[in-house]
C-alpha cells in the first residue's frame, strides 16, 4: 500500500500526542499502515519549526491553506484550537484530504453538522479525537456490555474531575474564554464523558444540566499555551466567559439512567476521568487515573465470593495488549492516541469509516447543547429537539 | 441523675439496632445518662415477647397507646413502620414523652411539618434516626468543614448504591409499597444523602430530580421483615409503587453544586453510601463500606506530596475514638446507633435539643417532596415553594 | 442447659473486649448457651469494683485464688497480664473450672506444655485468644482452603504493623519488659501471625528469623495501663528487654513457604494485620484494617475478566454475616471476640474442645521460641528441635 | 556535541524497550544528547533483520565481534540472554565503547568484578539496566529518604510478585535454566528489589535466604522467545534448574532490617513490583502495577489528619513529569527505559558515570550470591564474605 502522507496543524499539547502516536506506530503495530510524518503547520515560524525537529516532521509551515493545497498530502490532522476546526475542516474536505480532527468537532451543532455533511458528501474518511475510546480499559467494558456479559444497563454514572484552575489567580487562559473555547468543563471534559456514554450506552433521549462559574474574573494571561499560562496577580482581570463545572442528569433511548459531571474545582482530582456501568448481570467501574484497571463485577458468581475484580488489562486477552508488554506491565495517557491513530490509518486503508467520527463528533455536540439549552431554559431538553 | 425510662416501639432492624445502642451505653460511654430498658412494643404478642428477650427489654406490649399511657416511660423510640410515625409522635408529644423517631420522619412533609409544631409547642426533647452523622469519619469531614480548613464549598458529590431488589423476582416487600414506604430508594437512601448534606454542606435552594422503576412487577410477598421476604416467583405479581433508582441535582444556599444519586439497582454494591466534599482548600472523600476511613486532601501540602490521605479514624483525635479500642481497631455500623443514643440521652438529660432533631427531618422531607414535585413537573423547584 | 457462670481475671483491654462479648451473644446469638457474667477479679479493689459495673458483672473480687475456691463458677476467663498466665491457669485447671486464656497462653514453651498437659488431664474444655481466627473473613479464607478451591499452598506472607511505639519518649510500659511480656511484637503481634497461618495453611517445619530493638532505653512510666502509659520524656530511663520488630522465614510442612514480618516501627499503619495466601488455582489477601473485605483471585476465572475481587463478607453466605446487619453494613473489631465467645460456650455445653485450644497455643509458643532461638543461635530451626 | 551512535546486541523484550527509549528521547527529552541508531545486531539475520526495520535501526548485524570493530559505534547495549554478558562487554571495553548492560551483570560475581575492573580501567562509560529507579515515584521515594523527611529508616520491604508459570505445563524456557538465567525469580525479579534497597536504603550487610522449585519438571520448549514459548504438554520434559521463588531477611549497614521476597508463583499477581519503606518519620509505599502512584505518610501530619496520602506523581515537582503530559496524565511501564536512556547518553556526553553503573551490578550481584551461599549453607552470609 502507498504510505499515508501526513499534514497536521497544531502543535501544542495534542500535536505532540499524535505525533507520537505516528511516530510509535510502526514499532508496536508493525502491520499498521505505512504513514509519513510530512508537514507540521502552525503560525508561529519558530515554533513550529522547533516543533518538527522535535517531534518529529519532515517540514514545517505556517498556512495551513498552502498546506491544503498540497497534492502530496493525503490526510489532515486538526488540533489547532477549536475555534478553527470549522473552517480548516470545510478547506480540507474541499481538497479532498482525509480528516481527523480533534473534540470537539466545532463550537456549535451547526456547524459540527455542516462538518459531518461536507465530510460525508466528500466520502472522505474522517475521525474525531476522542481518544479515551481507545484504553484497552473501556474496550474490556465495551466488550462485556455489547456480548450480553453485563446484562440490561440500568445506570450510568461518570465524572470528570479536574483542579487547574482552582486557584482563583490562575490565569483567563484560552480555554476560559468561550469564543475560543467554545465551553468550559462542559465541552472540554464533559464531551469525553458522554462520547463514552454513547460507545459504552447509547444514545441519549433527554437531559437537564446545571451550571457555574465559580471565579468569574481572573488575570489576564500574558502569554499561554494549552492548559499553563502566565498571568499577574495584581495585573488587570478579565472576564471567564466559560462555565467551571456542569452537571447533567440523561435518560438513555433504552431506559438507562445517566449521570453526567464535569469540573475544574474537584481539590485533589489532576484528571480523575471516571464512570461506572450498572446493569442486571454485572457492573464495571473504571477511572483513567489508573487506566490499567477495569473493576468487574457480575451477579452470577458464587455466593460467596461476589466482588469487584481489579482486572489489570494487560494480558493477551485485553485490547491492544500483545502490542506492548508482558502481562503486568502498563501503558499510561499516550498509548490511548497511538491505538487512536491505528484505527484511523487502518480505517482509511481499509476504504471504511473510522470509528469514532464525525457524526460521534455531531452527537456529542448534540448532547452538548441540549445540556446548555437545559441550563439556559431550566427544563429537560429533548434530544430530539436538537 | 434519675434514670430515663424507655419505651420502643417496632422490634425488627432498627429496633435491634436501637436496642444495642441502648444495651451498650454504658459499657463504652460510662459517664452517658442511665437507661433503663423499659418496654418494648410490637403487634406480634409472641413475636414482641421474644424480642424483649433477645433485646434485653424487661416488659413487651402490643398497644403502643397503651405504652403512651403509663406515667412510668420517659422516652418513646419509634421505630415501626413509616406510615404509623406520624400518629404514633403526635399522640406520644400529647403525653409529654421525650422522642427518637427514625427516618424518615414522615410519609409526607405536611405530616412531617405537623409533628415539628407539636414537638416544638410541647417542648419535648425530639430526635430523627439519621444515624450516619454519627460516624467518626462523617464527624472528622463536619470538624474540618466548619474549621474552614476545606475552604468555600464547591461541590457535593453523594451515592448510595444497593442491588438487593436487582433480582426480577425479589418479591413485593413493604418498602417497594408506597403507602407503607413513602417511596423507594428515593426516601430510603436519598433521604441519608440529603441529610448529610445539610449537616456538611448546608441548606439547599433548588432542586431537579429524575426517577425510575426498572422493574414495575414482582411477586407479591408471602411473608415479610425488613428488608427480607419470602415469595413465589411463580405466583402472583403485584405493582411496585415506590422509585427503583432517584436522581437529583441541587444547589445549595451557599453556591455549591450538588449530585444525588440513590438506587437499589447497582449490581456489586450491597451498600455503598459514599460522597465527596470539594472545597477551595481541600477535599474530603468518604464511603460507609469503609466507614473507619476518611480520604482527606489539601492544597496547601507541599507540592510534591500532596495527594489524598486515608485516614482511619480511630485515633484519640477522633470523635468516639477513646471509647472503643486502640487506633487501628475498627468499629461498624451498628457503632452510628450507640453514637446517636448517647446524643439522644445526652441532650434529654441536658435539657437541650439532640441533633438531629425534627427541624433536620422536615428539612429532608421538604428536599425529598421537592425533588418528588421536579419529577413531577419536570420543572427546577424551590425549596421555597415547599 | 444450665447457665455457665463466668469468672474473669483482668479487666482491661481484653477484659473489656470479652465483657462486650459475653454481654453481646444473647442478642445476636439467641441460641447461643447462657451465660452469667458472675464475677470479674483484679488486684485493685477500687478499680475492679468500677470494671465491674460499668462491663456488667455481678461481683467484684481482688484475689483469684478465692475466685477459684468458689463451687458456683464453671469457667474462668484468664486476661491478666501474660506472666500471671500459667500460675492461675494451673490452679483453674486443679479446680476443674473450663478455661479461656488470653494468648500468648505463657510465657515459655515448656510453661504452656505444662499447662495444655494440666488441662487436657483434667479434662476441661480450654481455649485461648487468637481472636483473628473469627473475622468472617478469615473464615472464608479457611473455606477456600480448605475445600481445595486455592489448590495447592505455595505462599503465606503476613506482617503485623503498629506504629504505637514510634516516638523514642514514648514510656517503658510492661509490653516492653521482657519479664511480664515474654517479648515484643513477637509474641505480641508475630503470634497472631502463626496462628493465622497454622490455621490456614498448616504447621510449620523449620524456621530462621531476625530481631531488633530500635529504641533501647525509654522513660520509665509512671503509671501504666495496657497500651497506654504516662511517663516523663526527662526523667528516668529503663532498658527495652523486648523485640521492636521480628521477622522470620519459615517452611511449612506441606512445602508452603512462609514470610513472617511483626513490628511496632511501621510509621503510618496504626494496626495493620494482613497475610496474603498464593495456591495453584488461586490467591486471598486480608488486611484486618479492611476486616470486612476479602480479596480472591482465582485462575479458573475467564481470561479478560481475571482479577483479585474485592469481596465484602457481610453476606449470608458469609460466616457469623446473618446474625448481624443486612448485607454491606459492617462489622468492626469486637466482633471478632463475640464470635470466638461464641465457640467457647458453644463447645462447653457440646461437651467438646474449644478451637482454638491450648494445644494451638503450645503450637504458636513452639514456632515463638524456635524464632528466638534461631535468632539466638542464627541459624535455622527445626520445629521438631521444641 | 557529536552523535553517540549505537550498537545494540539483543532485539527481544528489552532490545524493543531499548529501542523504544532511544527513539522517544528526542521528543520528551529535546535537550538530550543526540543519539543515532546505528546498529542492531542478534544471531538470527532473518529477525534481526525484521528487527532492525521494526526497531527503528539503521542497519542489522548478526556478529557481535563485528559490531565492536566498527570504528564509527560509540556505544554498545547488551541485551543479549544473561550468559552472554560477560564475554560481550569484556569485548566492548576492549574495543573502547561505553557500554549499557541489562541486569543480570553476569552469571556469577565473579564474573561481574571482571567487567567492572576492566570498565574502570579503560575508563568508559558504562551503566547496569536496572530501569525500576527510573519510576518518577521511586525518585520520589528516594527523594524523601535522601531529604531526611521519612527520617531514619527502620525497614524495607520489598516484594517482586509474578505468576506467568503457574501453570505446571508451562514450558521450560531459557529463564528456568541456570547455565543460561544464571537464576530463577532471584536473579531476575529479586535483583531488582535489591537494586531498589541499596538505590533507597543503603549496603546490605548480611543476609539469609530460602529458596524453592515448585514444579520440578517441565515440557521441554519447541521455541522460545523471552518470557513466551512454546511446548506440548505431553511431550518430553527437562528439569527447572533455577528457583521458582527466592525469600530473604537481610540487614543494611544502617540497622535497618530488610524483607525480599521473589517468587513466580503468586497467583494473581501479573507483576507486582511492590515496596514499602518505614522510618522514623514517615513511610512511602509502591506497587509497579501502578506506578504513578506514590503512597506517602509523616508522622508529622496534624494529629486528626494523618494517613497515607496518594500521590500522583505526574505534577510538574515529580521527576520527569515535565517532559511527560498535564497532572493527571499517567505513564507507563516502557517510560522507566526512555529515563534510563536519558541518564546514560546524558552522563556519556558530561563524561561522568551514569547511576545505576557497573558498581551497582557487582553490588545486586554480590547480595543475590549471598543469598544463594545462605540457602545452601543455611547460615547467615556476611556481605563482607563475598
């Protein structure tokens, strides 16, 4: 097969997660489609020319429409911030490009949905980064919820706790200010959790939120990049436009109950991405800080030795897992992009879509704004109101 | 001091629970009141006779009005069924009895309110059954809470999760009946939930709640005690009239997020009754299963170290500690009970009120119907309406 | 039956715990014989008299030997310090009373031969104190052993850790001489150790062990009861003729290979009892701080769902479980001392022996000594050399 | 600076680790020396071949002696099976490369006294594979011993917990044959702890061990690769000349008192690379399985608040983090390796030696050797025998 010819744009916290993802495939899944790291493109001349010495790109540019306009460019891959998504994706299905973009597809449903349309007229093959999808962890509990192995699903239970920006002088960084951001916790964290919901559940049929800006004013951020800035305590303070936490309760088309939380205010918590799957043969529970482990349990065990088994996935009947280590041995945060990156290369070979894509990108935004629209309007929002 | 004269009514879980608390005062807390276990009542003759036995009562009856009636009994625990609270207080406070009543206060908040004014006019000593304020790791989550060393409160994060009905065919108990029970899991477990949060958090301003019965039939029950039945999976079915699993998010008075979340539907979880505190300073974790532990965080440790803490709260530093038996040696459930007697007793012979009282049991019921009402409406509700 | 009478000796920590016990079984264990908490002896006239109300005996005395004179007392309860063990055991056994001791049964191997020979040509029931015997837990653990489910034994790992002693001001109370202790964490907490492991895996064949004092000189107490001690960190000091910490290996009969580790220099762990057992088709870990919980793995489980399950043994499949709480509410310390009361009447009215009896506390003292021996003479011991 | 090329002998487990970290350098580690990926050389051409591509090689060899003549390799990584290291890297100095060598150093302290005279001789660079160091909580750990914060050490335990031959028809692999493993879970896995002691704790002075084959005889292995092969169950079998589990007490230089224990025989246990590390002022425990955990205790804690506190060690004030992703982010086990790699091309280029070094190896080796003379003398070995 012909080597799959790399553009990407961005560089900052998820460039340098893909780039590695790239970069690892060929040593772990050596029968992974051939790929060629060739343009990394981002404003910044510099930076981004430091950026593909070090991670790892052939060349470097700073219009992403020159980089569009290539013919030796067979696929984008979008994690510039999200404000941009739109507009790059829309160029790019127009030259024709295969896209993976990253959560979240856009700031609104609309244009996630103008997106998804472009995307599929084009037949291009396209992919949205929700990257927890591919722990060999969620894959365990995928596995035993499509096969039967837990039953009926009863409830959904799923958190996102976060404590960066707790200190009230943190800085009004870029993902505090909504016409960048889009949202706060809500689409940054949350948007995790309910694509896992949707992987792990199904779709939602109504939801109603809530929603808080605990500090509404913070310094404002001299420079930043990504999750870090830097910012003057006593300098001038601007506005977060952005929400710090949201809740959401869901009822699922099949009856499932779901309960939805996401903040940037949970003391203690760096990146607690956790949830729990109740159903009427068994329950999973899985938190990513210790990504290695999915808690099983199921009610046909003998009486007397019923429990949660921590199982450590990482034997040769997990996902993934005769790519990497002996039994007993971990992956950690970045492996979840490389096995990301195994599918859309593969999926793209393969003439198929890959999995999760545009229109898990425009159901997530789906679920998204409904959650905004129940918080603005106080009522339950249907989502096929959407 | 002269000793307080007990009269209890209701002999099953929490009269046995109850009665031990009685039994062990003394033992542990030798400098709490003198009680003399006086009467016991229940319908049953011979099943009432041999719980006096096995409890340690001296006298059982089958008339509580009759109880009421003897000059000789200070004190009335109510322990029966939750639909006979309401006459049962409201006739004891007419005999000038001293009160504990067991959650929930009430089937309705109107009764609840009712039995409040009663109690108030007639200035007896009154208390609610909510036992789970009185484990030292709730006491230790209360102290730093109030101390300030968690700082504003954020969010709280609250569970309890139980799977004894998860089976299709567990017959028709009277706590899946609702005019016996008031409601499910909501008034069962939500209402130690609710109750938690006012003594940790403080009180609530608005609710939106969402309820389900997953299994709307079962088999109606030969024979019943508690939480235990016999039935014929084969015989006739009868409708369950109570929530299987309730659902809620608050806000606080003081702007903090809650998430309520009670089911009997969880498979795993014979009892899990845990929340989460998050504050600007710190956090505190805390689930009854390990009841002799508090997780613990604070911003302020140093900043290579900082992580949450489990704390096992049998220190001398910790509420009831030197009663029991050196640090590290735990203590269980039944623990809460003899912890809440001794507050009962206490504040009888201080001539204060105990706290929990019936203020605390309108303050859940009014959560609990206004949670009720949110499902009802679809609709945010006030607890200002209630 | 006729009701046994009980006299006591000691009336402290343990005394306290067995008081709770005997008073406890009625209610929790109505079949259980009937007992008559008669008498309760110490050396302190004052202080028995006020042991003696607030645990709930009928008398008080201050001289064993009358207690042991009197026709109306059918069992002797021995909890005095360990020096006092043997003399009162004898005597008890000449006055043909049953008999619970306190472990370590004595002070010396030879000593307890003396007293199991004593008592098994009396013919009396005898029992003696390895409480940990009777957490639910542990029972499981037995069971899986037992009925082959753990498969062949290759491992026993245990350790006993306190940090009660930590501070060198901590004062020199008489678990730290070696003339009333008989030794340190050795006897003290390594004990409990090989009992657990004679009980769940078998009897020991050879043993080598190491031995430390890490604070050899500490205040001299003024004043000193069980664990706890006043002393003045300026004024005199005394020499600690006892072990701070012990560990030794040992092989077992059955080929198991044992690892034994006592101390009271664990910063952090406040009473840390856990053993770990690995067989051919399965593995169990206990940690006593969790005492509610056992963890089990089993081979046999489906290759992606493998893993140690975290089982909370308040079920009723559960040993001791259906006498207590319903299934997730648990139980704490004491309780182990209320199940083990249990099997001391419960064998005397059956007319059989206890378990564990003398002959598990000669047992326990011969893997004791040869410990001390192997470290006095540092090389490995054979149990067959005691 | 100039390019460090590499020659690296050995392309199984440890040549993918290796090459993994080589690799990644660059990206994490931008102010790492260069590193060109020169040569990988192994017996069989055909996979070395495959290696080479799949590693990420410029070149393939499959003579060793070859590859030390090249002028044009500076470097040489051995990780050949552990009977060839001693003949390679005796090579390798000769021909004057650094050299990096996977633990085991050699098959006998003898052996590895040669190579590390004759490294120190020639004045290389070179360093041992003792990658468990390299875990940013075990330089957490170290920190906190070397600071003085957990104050003066009393024990270390330590535990390397495998069960991948549980299954008695496991073949018999060339780590279950001691003229090519030179031990069994001793050298392989309870080299490691006791690299970690000597890293955390301080020099050995005496030891004594106990060691065990649980099964004996083994099907003779078809293929064998690593820690995986092939073998019939029914057909000839070959005796295990190593041990399957290797336990020892051991005392530092420093007093403190040490627990090992190696066995491949814990069900359950994938790898459980565990420690635990007691001093007068606090504790720190680690389990590989979650290697970004650190649990840490001060006695110094407020009295009400003290317990082991979970740390994630993935904040910017842990080792390496900074190279990593945002707190909370994890990593995994192959990450230990690209810090291991950092520190030897690192001390390459400031022409100082790396740590852990040849040094360490003699000093594992001179323990595991003690331990072996322990077991076969049955005595305590002084480490100053060896």
């Amino acid at each position: 097969m012909k080597k799959q010819r790399i553009g990407m744009i961005g560089y900052k916290f998820m460039g340098k997660a893909h780039s590695n993802a790239y970069r690892s495939l060929p040593m772990f899944f050596p029968k992974a489609p051939k790929l060629d790291m060739a343009v990394i493109c981002g404003r910044n001349e510099e930076a981004v020319g430091q950026a593909a010495e070090q991670l790892g790109w052939a060349e470097s540019m700073t219009d992403w429409r020159e980089l569009l306009a290539r013919e030796d460019i067979d696929v984008i891959d979008i994690n510039a911030p999200s404000d941009a998504h739109k507009e790059i994706t829309l160029a790019a299905v127009k030259a024709g490009k295969h896209i993976f973009c990253e959560k979240p597809l856009a700031l609104t449903l609309a244009d996630s949905r103008e997106m998804l349309q472009a995307a599929e007229e084009a037949g291009i093959a396209h992919m949205v980064g929700f990257n927890y999808r591919f722990s060999p962890a969620v894959r365990l509990a995928k596995k035993l919820v499509e096969s039967g192995r837990l039953g009926k699903i009863y409830h959904f239970r799923a958190c996102f706790l976060q404590d960066w920006i707790i200190d009230p002088d943190f800085p009004l960084v870029w993902r505090l200010q909504k016409e960048i951001a889009g949202s706060g916790s809500h689409g940054d964290l949350g948007a995790h959790l309910i694509d896992l919901a949707h992987f792990l559940v199904g779709d939602v049929k109504e939801v109603i939120g809530m929603s808080e800006t605990f500090i509404k004013e913070r310094p404002i951020a001299a420079e930043m990049t990504g999750l870090s800035a830097k910012g003057s305590k006593d300098g001038p303070r601007g506005e977060v436009t952005v929400d710090d936490a949201t809740l959401f309760l869901a009822r699922f088309d099949n009856g499932a109950m779901g309960n939805f939380e996401a903040t940037r205010f949970a003391a203690g918590h760096r990146s607690t991405n956790a949830f729990e799957i109740n159903g009427s043969l068994g329950s999973v529970k899985f938190d990513f800080e210790r990504m290695n482990e999915l808690e099983v349990y199921f009610t046909s065990d003998e009486e007397d030795v019923q429990g949660f088994r921590r199982v450590l996935v990482t034997d040769p009947a997990h996902a993934y897992a005769e790519a990497w280590w002996p039994p007993g041995h971990t992956i950690g945060f970045e492996h979840t992009f490389i096995h990301e990156m195994l599918e859309f290369s593969t999926a793209i070979e393969e003439g198929r879509l890959p999995e999760p894509n545009f229109r898990d990108g425009v159901k997530c935004q789906a679920v998204l704004e409904a959650v905004e629209r129940s918080i603005d309007e106080r009522r339950w929002v249907q989502l096929s109101e959407m």
